[in-house]
C-alpha cells in the first residue's frame, strides 16, 4: 500500500533551533531512497507504507540519539484504492483548478 | 521503543457519518490487544511503536476494504528516552497541577 | 458557527515537563467558560468559533509570557452545517456501534 | 502576534476530488492578501494571527456554502516571541544545515 504523508517532528526539551533536528530526519529519508519534499512545516514523504514508517521511527530513534529526551511528531496520512496518485499530481489537481484549465 | 499515539481516522468520498468506520478501527485495536481511549476527535493508544502501527496501517485497510476508496488520517506520535510514562500519567501529570497538589 | 477543537500545545525551548504549560491553557480555557475535556494527547473542546479561537490565540500569548520563546500547537478543526453535535454525541455515536445498538 | 501555519481542510461527506475545495480555499487567503504556498499535504500561511484565523473560519464557510454538510481541518501552528521568522527562512535554515554552510 502506498502512502503519502506530512511529517513533522519537534525536539521537545532542546533549544529553540530546531533544524539540526529536521536536517537529521531529512538525512534518514535521503538514505533510505524516499521520495521527500521539504516545507515550511514538515517534510511531505511518499512510498511504500511499511518503508515510510520504518523511516519514522527511524527518525525518533536518531533524535533521542542526539539526546533529546522526548520527542514529539505530527503526521498526516493519505491512502487510496481507486488511483495511484503522487504529491505533483495532488498539487498540480488544485493549480490546474486555480488557473482555469479544469472545471 | 514505546509510543503513545492519538489517532484520528478520516474517510473521504462517503457521506457524513463516521461512527461506522471509527468503530471498524476500534475493533482492530481491540484485536490486537492493544491499550487505546477512544475520545472525542481520535484514539490515543499506547504501545510497542512496531505493533501500534502496524495496528494503524490495518485501520487504512479496513476502511479501503469497508469500499472507502481514500482515507485520510491525522497522527500525534510521542516517544520518550528518559522515563516510562503512560497515558493515565499524562493526563494525572496536569491535574496534579490543577488541583494544586504540584507546585 | 460552532466547533469542535482538538488542541495540542508544544512549548519549544524548555524542559521536558509540559504539564505546566497544559495547566495553564486549561485554566484559560475555564476563564473563558469554554467546555473541554482533557485527553492523553491535548484538549478537546467545544464552542462558538471565535471564542474557541479567542481562547487558543490566548494559550499561546500564556505561554510566551510564562517565557516559553516557540509555541508550536496541532488542531483539529470540526464544523457541521447539517445539524448540531457535541463531543458526547460523536462518542456515544462510535460506543452504540461497537456496542451493537446500532447497525 | 505573528503566526505561521499549516492547513490542510478535509471536507466529508462528497466525492474523493477534494481539489476543488481545496482552490476554494486557495481563492480566499489570496483574496486577504496572505502570504500562502500550497503543498502537497496542505497549505503554509504566514500572517497576523487574527487576519489568518478569520480567513480560516472563512474556507471552513465558503466550503459549507458549497454543499459540503462537515468539514474537517488540521492544522499546526507556530508563534514565537523571540524573533521574527518567516517560512522561507524555516527552509533554509534547514537547507543550510544539509548543505553544511552551518555547523
């Protein structure tokens, strides 16, 4: 089953700065081959469900690895039966409205 | 490694009513034996990070089973390196402080 | 418009306890005479739409003045046009379901 | 009180092409002169924190005056009092991090 996800990780318990934090989750998901999109406010993932959410945990696990106790991550989940669907086609479904080329 | 997780389960393309898909999730967690507290905008559960989600990617498929063609849902995921703590703890942690019995 | 809210607060930069911050947002919550409920993963509560927000923007200026320098919170936002629910409506709809008193 | 946030509006109860719903939404934060990006999981929107919320309120109307009976939206949101930060400076400095242009 493919998924796409948003996934967003807070330190809890660190600084302020978060990007050493992100920039290690980023890392994980470049090594693991995933397809990934960093934004404003997570990182948006696409792949197989079993392979992204090894990732996941892979994430939490290097950040209480860097020492932060405690760690916090919100993540929204999208599945589909009816049609394979990547994150270009989900952005480009809502331009295309926008722009006037679909109904 | 422990999680605790609120899980927030969305069907999209049925009609308005979710009561049947959430309980269909309900009935999933039960099975697997895991601990989870059903309450107004989600589950929280708590257990070993592999189990509980390998209990939610069954909920996604369940409900695309159910002949729900997307399902969308929403996830907070907390994990900690410091101390055991459970979802009763949490929730006593903050009524300590309400009631004045912590300072 | 009424709405049910999900609430998660995340104080960035302090230490791993939390409760002291949850507390302090439900107390706003009670001075605003809001209904909310405590959960294991946030705050779940109900009312007209910009008293609900009212109260949310208020939980962040709290914590920044309690001198937390990021907050970082995660809602979920409900809103119903066809008839009015409360949060005890959305359990109770779930529970007769799992309960068999409903098909 | 500056605010930056994610929203991703799931409206329940119609078909599985939620874009135009989503353009509906896109069409109101540029109407209040947002600055918006969508993505592929929601939508980053930086602003004042009253002038982004009533917009929010207002996507959560526009889609309800477009037949759809609930709504469901989730967002994240990040205040901070220690400086002003923009979403383009999240990114690179996350960016930088990767590249190795900060320790």
């Amino acid at each position: 089953m493919k998924v796409i996800v948003d996934l967003c990780v807070v330190p809890v318990g660190t600084g302020v700065s978060l990007s050493p934090y992100v920039a290690a989750c980023e890392r994980v998901l470049a090594e693991k081959g995933l397809s990934f999109t960093l934004h404003a406010n997570g990182t948006n993932i696409e792949g197989a469900w079993d392979e992204v959410f090894t990732a996941i945990r892979q994430c939490h696990e290097v950040l209480h690895a860097m020492g932060v106790a405690r760690v916090f991550s919100t993540l929204k989940v999208g599945t589909r039966s009816d049609r394979d669907q990547s994150m270009g086609d989900k952005i480009r479904s809502v331009e295309q409205r926008l722009s006037g080329l679909r109904p």
